[in-house]
C-alpha cells in the first residue's frame, strides 16, 4: 500500500486566495482526519470523518475552513479566504476504527505558507 | 479535556546510550497511549501503541510504558544510534481523538 497520499506537498499562496488540499487514504480504512502543526500550538485536530461523515469538526478555527469528503478513497481540506496566520503544515491521516485502539497513519502532510 | 506533556523538549546523547522520554497526561481515562516518530519535513511513523489495559510494550530496542494511576509513559530506546534522531511524540487517545504532546527532538551524537 502507498499509504496515505498528500498533495500538494507544498503550497505557497497570497493571503485572500483560496487554498485546496487533498488527501487519499489508506484503502479500507474508515476514518480520516485532518491536523494542522505549528510551533506554537503542536499538532492539533481539525476535523474527524468516519465512514466519509463528518463527526468532529469543532477543531475547524473558523468559517474560512471547510471539509469535505465525498468518497472512502478522497478527502479535501479548503481554506477561503487564506491568511498569513493559516501558515502550518497540515496532516492527513486515517485508521480502521473498530472501537478499540488502533494506529493512526499519516501522511506526508502540505506545508502551507500564506504571504 | 486532555493535555499531554512532554519533557524535556529537546535531548542530546552519544552514541550507544540507553535513554528514556517521558511524556504525562492529565486525564487518565484514555483508550491508548501511542509514539509517533517524526522525522524534519515529513509526517509521523506510529512505533508503539499500549492499550489502556497494557503495561507495555516492545519493538526492538523501543519499550514503551504505560502507568494510567500516574499520568504517566515512558519510551526506552536501548542503545542509541544517530538514525534514531528525530522528534518522538506520544498521544493519548479518547474514543477517536488523539491529544498530542510537542514532542521530544533527540539528538544522538555519533
């Protein structure tokens, strides 16, 4: 398996642009999440899917971000508008959920820088 | 809600040294205790994870302790080597959620 797959690995764009990052995850499993990582803050959750619904997405900062997931193979994360202050690298993951503890897999994660 | 700590921030050894992270967390109902590798500009590796009714567990020369009455686990790395330098980070884990710790960057002095 190619694990789970990011893109783009690097995105550089100017505050007030809209930014889309995708995500596939590791065939068969049924939950996706979304992180970003700082300095600052470390790793934090943004958004958790099981079987593609949207389950927490209190981690999501602010209106200007939105998740989708319209397949078990594909994910994205959009920012609208974009701002300097969204600067961070953002990590797709996934796992089989079955209730009890299993590993989560990350991606190579999109390092995003907003001017 | 949860918080995870880890300490100290950063670590330095030579070369062959046996040596222990720590990381503690403040609620002790978790589902399981995880430590993730990560490596500069890539995403993490899990390496171990201890259920919340283990005590440990081992992966080569990687031990990981779990003691829920303390807040506490612990990742023994025996005799170190300059590839395992990287950032390790454990993560306490509710029914989905994982609560990350910042992470320990180790150095190993070849």
């Amino acid at each position: 398996d190619a694990g789970v797959i990011q893109s783009p690995r690097h995105e550089v764009t100017e505050m007030g642009q809209e930014v889309t990052l995708r995500c596939k995850p590791i065939s068969g499993h049924n939950s996706l999440f979304w992180y970003r990582q700082t300095m600052m803050r470390g790793l934090e959750l943004l958004i958790y899917f099981n079987n593609n619904v949207p389950i927490d997405d209190s981690g999501m900062p602010e209106d200007r971000f939105s998740a989708k997931m319209p397949n078990a193979s594909f994910s994205t994360l959009k920012i609208q508008p974009s701002e300097p202050r969204d600067s961070a690298v953002y990590f797709c993951a996934s796992s089989f959920h079955s209730g009890e503890g299993e590993k989560l897999f990350f991606g190579s994660g999109t390092q995003l820088s907003v001017l | 809600k949860q918080e995870v700590t880890q300490i100290p921030a950063a670590l330095s050894v030579p070369e062959g040294e046996n040596l222990v992270l720590n990381c503690s967390f403040t609620d002790s109902a978790i589902y399981n205790l995880q430590w993730f590798r990560q490596d500069p500009g890539k995403g993490l590796t899990s390496l171990l994870l201890i259920q919340s009714s283990q005590r440990e567990q081992t992966s080569g020369r990687l031990n990981a302790s779990l003691d829920k009455s303390s807040g506490r686990s612990t990742l023994y790395i025996a005799a170190s080597q300059p590839g395992d330098s990287a950032t390790y980070l454990c993560a306490g884990a509710g029914s989905y959620q994982l609560t990350f710790g910042k992470g320990t960057k180790l150095s190993v002095i070849p």
